[in-house]
C-alpha cells in the first residue's frame, strides 16, 4: 500500500482519494465532540432506552440513511449501522457500560451487586469513591431519568462494591427498576492529548463513529450509494459481565451471532475496544491490535488472518496512521464481544486503543484523544480498502 506502490492508476487514485478524505474527515476535534455526546449512562441491559436514542441522531447528522440504522438488530436489544443486508466485514463495539444493582433498600449506602468486573487498586492501596448516578426506567416515558447522585467505593475488608447516596428517591432503592453507573466528569488535557471520563466503551463507539462519517463522505464523493458499503457495525448491549468465566461476558453478542443468518456471517468480524496499558503507562497515540484476547480465554486469531491485517495495517503509516501491536507496546487485551462472537465465528481480530483504568480502579478511564483518531482512521481504511486487499475475502 506504500502510495508509490506497483498499483494501476485508478487503483493509485482510488487510495490517494481515500487517504484524503479519512485524514480530513477524521480530526481531534471530530473525536473529541463525538466522545461528549457519549458521555451520558448507559447501563448494561438498558442501551435500548440511553445510548441508542444518541447514536440514531449521530448517525442521521451524518448522513447515514434511516433505512441503514436499526435499533434491535435480529429482535435483539443492541443497535446497528448498516446492518439491512448482508456484509462481508463486521465491526463490533459494545455499547454498555460497567454497571451496578442496588439492594432494595431506602439506606443511604449499601453493598451493590456488579453486573462488570469490579476492578479496584488492590491491597495496600488508597481505595478512592468515584462519581455515580442511580438511573431509574420509566416505563410511562419508555427512558431511563436520575434518581440519585453520589459515589462507587470498595469495602477495604470484602473488596465489594458500595454505593453512598448524596441524594435519593423517598421510595427508596429497587433492583428491578435501577441501575447504578459511574458518571466522571469529561476532560481533555490539551497539553498532554489525555482524555478521562466514562470511555468502556464510549470510546471505541466515537472512534466507530468517525470512521463511518469518513466512509459517508468517500462514498458520496466516489458517487457510490451508502448501501454498498459492505461493512456493518453493530452495538451489542450487555457486553459487560463478571470475571470468573467467560460466558458471564458478551452475552448479547451472543444473541446477535446465534440469530445471525448462515448466508449473512461476514467473512472477519473486527472487535473494537480498550486494550489495558500495563503498570503506571499512560496511553499512547496510537491504534493497536492483538492477536490473542485473555491469555487464551478469548479468541486466538489464526496466523493466516492476522498475517493480512498485520501487513495492512503497518502499510497504513505511509498514509499518516500510527498503528502497532498490542504485543509491542506493551499492554494486555482482555475480552470484550470478541468472547461471544467466537462461538459461531472463527476469524475475530482486535483493533482497538490504548486505555488506563478502564472501570475506574485507580483513577478515571484515561484515553489518549490522537489514539482514537488512528483507530477511527485504521478502521476506516480497513472498510474502504478490504475489497482491493483481499481483507475480508
């Protein structure tokens, strides 16, 4: 892919074009105004009636057509785009976020029960309280509204989860009707390009968001019409799930996969999500990918899929996109929708971004802004240009 390549002019123009448009489409700006608007809860099992309402708008500013958009793919609970026939190549990124149950109960703080890892700094270690919300459905309103504001801390003897209340409802607490999300305030460190705030997984659907608009914009201007994108992104709810075994994990992408048509299964699916940087690292600027997820517990990418993506996507710095191993940098990748996803399909591979604290363990979710503009920019390229490098074949 080098720009000076062996290729046939309309080819050479066809990439020249592309690169044009992801690098002028896909800005920090354009990232950064994404990730605000996705800064609102949404609880696992709730996505439906939060974040679903949010991407349709998104979706339709940018011009995707209603008729490319449906809020419960295959009678699911999970949005997608482009998704209204079959596609050679998913991209998948989960659409919840770690999430709480409250005991019933009209004390002002109590033990509440993770639908999510519960991750907390360890022994030995100061044990921080992190800005909540309690959302309660409404069902006359079909929405989720705020009940109460407070904090998430962990008990220093049992290690669970707790929940103090600033404000409540005079009725009290209810497991069926509420859920309990971190709630950070969002901030951007000019200087030094961080970013912190609710990113599992409002990151990775910005950096989604992007490249579709990117592949908007290349198709009106290639004159194509937007259906003949052959790339579908799906938003899966219910992706978190608690640690001890993966089938707690990824269960509405289990759904998805199971209800998925044999003629529609894609030929790769690619998993979008934070990759953990190790020990004190900050993230980097950079778009990763792995090759295994959880050490084994998750999918194994087989060697002749991962040699293609890894070949096209380290040509991509020709084209100003900085992408490594995850493997390299280094940082650990842990399961996600890929999980769920593995068992129909066998060819899943992980491009995501670098993040620290993802579930707010020792500090707010930290992102680097540039890492998710290369992200936005490797996945755009790879919907714009698999066709022509036999990615999804």
């Amino acid at each position: 892919m080098e720009p000076n390549a062996a290729l046939s002019n309309p080819e050479l123009e066809q990439r020249l074009q592309t690169a044009e448009v992801i690098n002028r489409v896909i800005t920090t700006k354009q990232v950064i105004e994404y990730l605000k608007e996705l800064q609102d809860p949404a609880p696992t099992t709730g996505v439906l009636h939060t974040r679903t309402l949010k991407l349709q708008q998104l979706l339709t500013d940018m011009g995707v057509p209603a008729d490319q958009f449906t809020p419960r793919l295959f009678e699911t609970r999970s949005p997608a785009a482009f998704i209204n026939s079959p596609k050679r190549l998913w991209f998948s990124a989960h659409s919840d976020q770690p999430t709480y149950i409250p005991p019933l109960t009209s004390d002002s703080s109590f033990s509440i029960m993770p639908i999510c890892a519960h991750r907390h700094p360890g022994a030995g270690s100061p044990y921080p309280e992190w800005p909540a919300v309690v959302l309660r459905f409404d069902p006359k309103q079909h929405r989720f509204t705020v009940i109460s504001t407070g904090t998430i801390g962990t008990d220093e003897e049992t290690l669970k989860p707790y929940y103090t209340a600033d404000t409540k409802p005079k009725t009290g607490f209810m497991p069926g009707y509420d859920r309990i999300t971190y709630a950070p305030v969002f901030s951007v460190d000019q200087r030094t390009g961080l970013a912190r705030g609710n990113m599992d997984n409002a990151a990775g659907i910005a950096a989604s968001l992007a490249a579709i608009h990117a592949l908007v914009v290349l198709t009106q201007q290639r004159g194509d019409p937007i259906s003949q994108i052959d790339a579908g992104w799906i938003f899966p709810d219910e992706e978190e799930g608690l640690p001890e075994d993966p089938a707690f994990f990824a269960r509405e992408a289990r759904r998805i996969i199971h209800r998925t048509p044999l003629s529609w299964l894609p030929g790769v699916i690619i998993d979008i999500d934070g990759h953990d940087t190790i020990g004190d690292e900050y993230p980097g600027p950079h778009a990763v990918y792995g090759a295994t997820v959880s050490g084994g517990k998750g999918p194994i990418v087989p060697s002749d899929v991962y040699t293609r993506f890894d070949e096209f996507l380290q040509q991509l710095a020709s084209y100003g996109v900085s992408v490594s191993q995850t493997e390299a940098i280094p940082a650990s990748l842990s399961r996600s929708d890929d999980v769920g996803l593995m068992e129909v399909h066998d060819q899943i591979m992980s491009v995501g971004y670098l993040i620290r604290d993802p579930h707010h363990n020792r500090d707010i979710a930290t992102v680097h802004i540039e890492g998710l503009v290369h992200t936005a920019k490797a996945l755009a390229w790879i919907a714009a240009e698999m066709v022509l490098d036999g990615i999804a074949s």
